[in-house]
C-alpha cells in the first residue's frame, strides 16, 4: 500500500472536496481520482460514498471514516519512524540514560515528561536505568547516568551551589514530606498526634543496607549530620533477590521511612497491623534534585526541557490529616 495515497486520502477527507485536496496536494484532479480508486481497490472497500456526487459534497462511507481515523494516528508514527530513522542514519542520535529511582512521585512525573521530549526530539532515546547501590551524584560524574535525582532533606539552594562547583547541574522538581511506616503497638506512638523531627530522633528507623530503598533515610540522616542532630539508624540484611523483603518483616519498635507515593505499594497495602504517618516538618521535606553534567550538552537540554515544563511546580504540601492507621 502507498503512503502516498494514504496521505492524499486523509487530506481528501479533511476537505471532502477533490479540486480543494488537490490544490493543497499540488497534484490535478483526475490524478487525485484515480489514486482514491485505487487506494479503494487494495484496502478492498468503499471509502468514499459516491452517491452523494451531483448533489452534496462528496462524504466518507463508515469505513471511510474508520479508516480515515485509525490512518490518521498511523501516519504519524510512520512520520516520527522516518524521522528517527533519518537521525540514525546522520549517525545524529544520542541515548539519554536517566536513573530509575524506586516508587516516588517524582519519578511517575518524570515518565510523563521523559515521554512527551522523546516525542519532541526523536533524535534521543529514553531509556531507564536501574538504580544502584551508589550515591546518585558519584554514578552521574563516574558517567554511568546522565540524569539522576538527588533527594536532599532541607534547604537546597546552597546544594545546587556545591554541585556546580562540582560540575553538574541541577534545579529542584519535585519537593514532598517524608512519610514513615510503624506497627501496631509501637510504644513510640502512644499518644503521639503530630510526627516532627525531634519525634524522629527518638525513633530507630530501618535502613535495608541499600541505597535503592532507602534513598528517603540517606536524605534525612544527611540533614541529620548537617544539622548536628544525631538518628537512630537500625541495620536490617535483606537478599539481593528480594531487596523488598523488608516490607514483610517484623519491625516492631522501629519505623520505615519511604516517600508518600509508598501509600500505594501493594506490600505494605497488605499489611493490617501497619499504620503511616506525614512528618509535619518543614525543616526536613524531600526535594527532588534533578542533576546532569554541565558538559553533557544533550543532558542539559533535556534539563532545561523540564524545568521549562515542570520547574518549581511539583511541590506535594505537607497534609495534616496524613496520620491514619492503614487498614
């Protein structure tokens, strides 16, 4: 089938009149008349209702119509195909390598924003990496990302400052309270109505001994040691082939500490006996520092790209209704 025809038929059916497509088209009349036939006689249909000729404008048949839709959305991806085929064939495309991190808010915005510049810019690849056991900003310097977030408890500005001098760049995307996780019967929790930081420096919370979950507790003991404050970190072992297996674990007097876009994870949903709370504390909200290379120049377009489309939009207020047994 020609694609030709097939663009000649969609504009033939936004005008429903041959000699206004074919002025658009710059081709004659009578040619525009025979390629509608002969697109009519492979797709094996009528797609233009011909009885209508000599009295209305001519109008689509309901396959017509059909077609004219589903071709419509095709067309366009044919058209985004070639172009990125033509970027890899000028040797001119370039993959842009962003950091997975793990169940958070800002991540499902940055999939969203990922996926419409892809779409925009269809000489650069997307793709996802996975997160590992290392400092956000060390793998983005050590070249293995080229964008990554780096969640930071407090104030950032004069962060976005260290990392400049360092070599990258980097804007705030997304800012949201923390959000802890406690059993039932924790003594911690009698009679506690509002979680702020001193509350949670009476509390051992878990650190699974890996940065893929607990990017959140990194980012508070961070703010901790800042701050000359000192946490109550308690260690917990897990397997590499089920780093999670500390959602089912028995907890008890100690807390989880994950972003709120956990309230959702299916794990702790199970859970009967576990409640979660908001940390009401402005001094140790997590903000979401989206950071490249400065060197990077693709990586920064890609970054200028969501602070134009996002920028300081994405803040998730603190909710004081956020402290609710989960059940």
């Amino acid at each position: 089938m020609r694609t030709e025809y097939i663009q000649e038929y969609l504009v033939f059916s936004r005008h429903l009149n041959f000699s206004r497509a074919a002025a658009e088209l710059h081709i004659t009349q009578p040619n525009l008349s025979k390629h509608m036939a002969d697109l009519e006689r492979e797709v094996g249909v009528e797609l233009i209702d011909r009885k209508t000729y000599g009295k209305n404008r001519p109008v689509l048949s309901k396959a017509g119509k059909f077609f004219a839709e589903e071709m419509a959305y095709l067309d366009s991806s044919i058209q985004q195909t070639l172009n990125r085929c033509r970027a890899i064939g000028r040797a001119d495309t370039r993959d842009i390598r962003i950091q997975e991190v793990w169940q958070n808010n800002a991540m499902s915005d940055l999939y969203a924003l990922a996926g419409a510049y892809q779409s925009e810019h269809p000489n650069h690849t997307v793709r996802y990496v996975r997160f590992t056991n290392r400092l956000p900003i060390d793998d983005l310097l050590d070249n293995e990302f080229d964008v990554v977030f780096e969640v930071w408890c407090g104030p950032y500005s004069e962060r976005c400052k260290e990392l400049y001098e360092l070599g990258v760049r980097a804007v705030p995307f997304l800012t949201e309270p923390l959000l802890i996780w406690y059993q039932e019967g924790n003594r911690h929790f009698e009679g506690i109505q509002k979680v702020d930081l001193e509350t949670l420096l009476d509390i051992p919370i878990i650190m699974s001994r890996g940065l893929i979950l607990d990017y959140m507790v990194v980012s508070y003991a961070s703010y901790c040691e800042r701050e000359g404050f000192l946490p109550r970190l308690r260690h917990m072992q897990y397997t590499d082939n089920s780093p999670t297996g500390v959602f089912m674990s028995d907890f008890r007097d100690s807390v989880l500490m994950t972003s709120p876009a956990m309230v959702n994870d299916p794990r702790l949903k199970s859970r009967s006996d576990l409640s979660y709370a908001i940390v009401e504390d402005e001094r140790i909200q997590a903000t979401f520092l989206l950071a490249v290379r400065s060197d990077d120049k693709e990586a920064c377009d890609f970054l200028d790209y969501a602070w134009t489309h996002h920028g300081e939009n994405g803040v998730i207020p603190i909710q004081n209704d956020m402290m609710r047994t989960h059940k």
